[in-house]
C-alpha cells in the first residue's frame, strides 16, 4: 500500500538528489571557470610585466640622454650671451636644482647673473590681487608709468620690469638704486616678494615656474603669472617663461601665455626646463629675443619645435 509516509519520503528524495545534481555540476564549472580566470590573469601578469620592463627602458634611456645634454649644453651654449646680463626671477613652485642649474649654463654662455627675485604664493593669489594692485601703485618710482591694464599680472609686472630690467634703448637702469630698494623692500613687506641683497637690474629676465597649478583658483594664479611674465618682457631687451613639466597644460602659466597670440609674439616660453636639454633651449630662446624673435618650445603638444630652429616632427 502506498501510503503518504511514501510519497513525502519519494518527493524527499527527488529533491535531494536535485540537490546533490546543482552541487556536484556547480562545482564542476567553478572549477572551469576559475581555472580560466587564472588563466588570464596570469596573461595580464605578463602583459603588465612587459609593459614594466619597456618603461624602465625607456626612463634608462631618457636618463643617458638626460646626462648627454647637461655634459655638452655648456658646449652649446658657449658664448651665446657673452656680455650679457640676466636677472632669474623664480615662482614660488620652481625647482631649485632647476634654478641652479640654469643658472651655471647661463655662465657658461657668458652671461652674468645679475641675482634672483623669488615669487611667494601670495603673489598669484587672486584673494589679494586688491592689495597687489594698491601696493604696486605706491611703490612706482617717479616719472615712470604702469601699464593702463589692471589686473594685478601686469600691473607688478609694470613696477618689477621698472626695477629689475635695464632701458632696451639706453642699456641704463629704470630706477635709481634706492628706488629700486624702497619699492623692494615694500613688496617684500606685503609678503609679495623675497628678494637677495645684491640684486641688480639686466637686460634680459628668464621667469623660473614649476608645473601645473592645481589649487581651486589654479586658473587664476596661472593667468597672473603669464601676464606679469608678458609685461616683463614689454619692460627690456627680453624675456622667456620657463616651466617643467605640465607648464604647458590650460592651468599652468606657459599653458595661459600660448594661447594668447598677443603674448606669444613678444614672449618666449620653454615646457621642459625639469630636463638638462630644456634648460639648453631656455638659454638659447634668450638669445632669440635679443634678435627680436620669439617662440614655443618644448615637448608639449602646444610647441612649435623642441628648440629655435627646429620645427615639430
């Protein structure tokens, strides 16, 4: 007799047996499955390892030749600015190694450097653009004139252009020595400026920057400092805006300076002064302005050619 006790015991079965089927099949493709991810995983382990091995390579070469352009840039640059004078003036995110280094190739083209004039962060920051412009409206030397822009850029570009550069015409300084010291010393006051005490005004300027900028008002310092490096070079023989690397991006001041023609026709801007050949080119885009020519340089998608005379590839 088929009792009820038989049929639960049956349906029982059958569905442990279902059970048992889902477990054992389960397992069987787990097993297929996992060996096929360690399969690829082990294939993306070697591409990874490939790729590795290929940039080192590459950074081992770009190191060589990173030795080979600091051990002939003297050599390149000899004599390309004998006689003249440079004055660095450096943002407060520029390399010192980049600013000592540049410094020592500007000797050996026979340049003498004429001292430095470091930047603080307080320059570029538009939440004292106001005091930047009341400050450098006092400190004007008499019988000079800023520049009819207001923004601050080139209104502190206007007053250190006066102080730091010598006459494009008479080779003369713009300001008398104490002039030249009160409105320094004012600048340096208001936590604008550091200055050395020896500084002198030149002929030519090299604006020493680092990178991208990348605080919230990046936009903003980056134009400050494209537009002070500008009127600079509007104040004497010449000059170049020198950055490393990203310099050249929309946030970073070399960046600003190429996309505006204006600047471009009068400054020179260099993106890979971190590197031994940048720093060559930098020295060689200043004898370019002492020609009356500018250009884009570098490695950057906005240059015009890694250095004067040598067209993008």
């Amino acid at each position: 007799m088929i009792t009820l006790r038989y049929h639960i015991v049956s349906i029982t079965a059958v569905f442990l047996s279902l059970a048992v089927g889902v477990v054992l099949g389960s397992t069987a493709i787990s097993g297929r499955l996992l060996s096929g991810l360690t399969e690829d995983n082990g294939s993306l382990g070697a591409q990874v390892a490939d790729l590795q091995n290929q940039r080192n390579a590459l950074d081992a070469r770009l190191a060589d030749q990173d030795r080979f352009a600091a051990a002939i840039g003297p050599l390149a640059v000899k004599g390309v600015l004998t006689d003249r004078t440079v004055v660095l003036v450096t943002t407060s995110d520029a390399a010192p190694g980049d600013r000592d280094a540049l410094a020592e190739l500007l000797r050996s083209a026979g340049a003498a450097v004429t001292g430095e004039l470091q930047l603080t962060d307080a320059f570029p920051d538009p939440g004292k653009a106001d005091q930047l412009r009341d400050l450098v409206a006092r400190l004007q030397p008499a019988g000079t004139e800023l520049p009819t822009a207001t923004d601050p850029g080139t209104r502190a570009g206007g007053l250190l252009g006066t102080l730091l550069l010598l006459d494009a015409e008479t080779n003369e300084p713009q300001a008398s020595a104490d002039e030249t010291a009160a409105a320094l010393a004012g600048l340096a006051g208001g936590g604008f400026v550091k200055s050395g005490s020896d500084l002198k005004p030149a002929q030519l300027v090299v604006v020493l920057t680092g990178g991208a900028l990348t605080a919230d008002s990046a936009a903003d310092r980056a134009s400050t400092l494209a537009r002070f490096a500008t009127q600079l070079d509007r104040s004497g023989v010449g000059a170049v805006l020198a950055g490393s690397a990203g310099s050249a991006d929309g946030t970073g001041p070399v960046g600003v300076v190429r996309a505006d023609t204006a600047a471009t026709s009068v400054l020179s801007t260099v993106d890979d002064v971190g590197t031994a050949a940048g720093r060559v080119v930098t020295v060689l885009a200043l004898r370019e302005q002492l020609d009356g020519k500018a250009g884009r340089y570098g490695v950057a998608g906005n240059a015009q050619g890694p250095a004067p005379g040598i067209e993008a590839g």
